[in-house]
C-alpha cells in the first residue's frame, strides 16, 4: 500500500478511499497530524467528517508537542471523533512515530495500512 521504488499506490490515496467507504470504524495514528487533501480531493477533515455522519466511529492519535499549535486536532474533535494527543516528557519529539490506520471493526471487515519509516 506504501508507494516505494517499485510503484504501488500512494498510501495517502488508499487511505483516503479507506475513509470515504468505511462503514465500522476509523483509526489513524500519526507523528504529525495535518489536514491533507488537495483542490480534486476532500481533505482528511472533510472526509472524518462524512465518516462521523455515517456514523462511523473515528479516532487519532498523535504525538501532543508535535500537533499541538495546529488548529487540526481541535477541528477534527469537533467533527465528533476522538482525538488522542500523546506526551512524553523525556525528549522534545518522542510520544510516538507510527504512521498507521486500521478499518473496519470486526476481522471479516479490517485493513490495515502502515509505514514504519
């Protein structure tokens, strides 16, 4: 799923298809957490926010000393889904580093997409 010097598909895109069809459940855990999207897609906003409607249950988790003076985690909670902001005080950027997202909730039904770098 993670574009690499083979080809593939952009994880960014296959992710977002993810959300734009989930019907369960929505977990995406990231290091830095923006509000991606460009003028032919919805942006990460406006696709939880559809999920949410769908009653799709949504959450984030992110590093809280590298989101927080952005505006998406705040945006995001108001969107209705849970937002996770991670600290740790031993260094300036180490809560976390995972770059994952799970779909679905029952096994029939998950997808998992991730990135280890």
């Amino acid at each position: 799923l993670i574009r690499g010097g083979g080809g593939g598909e952009p994880a960014a895109a296959k992710i977002f298809d993810y959300i734009a069809n989930e019907r369960e459940l929505v977990v995406l855990t990231v290091f830095s957490l923006r509000n991606i999207g460009n003028r032919d897609t919805p942006s990460l906003l406006e696709l939880i926010d559809a999920a949410v409607k769908r009653g799709v249950l949504c959450a984030v988790m992110t590093d809280k000393k590298q989101s927080g003076n952005n505006a998406f985690a705040p945006a995001l909670a108001d969107a209705g889904c849970l937002v996770y902001e991670v600290r740790n005080d031993r260094g300036p950027y180490n809560a976390m580093h995972c770059k994952d997202a799970l779909f679905g909730a029952t096994p029939a039904n998950m997808r998992v997409v991730t990135d280890a770098t």
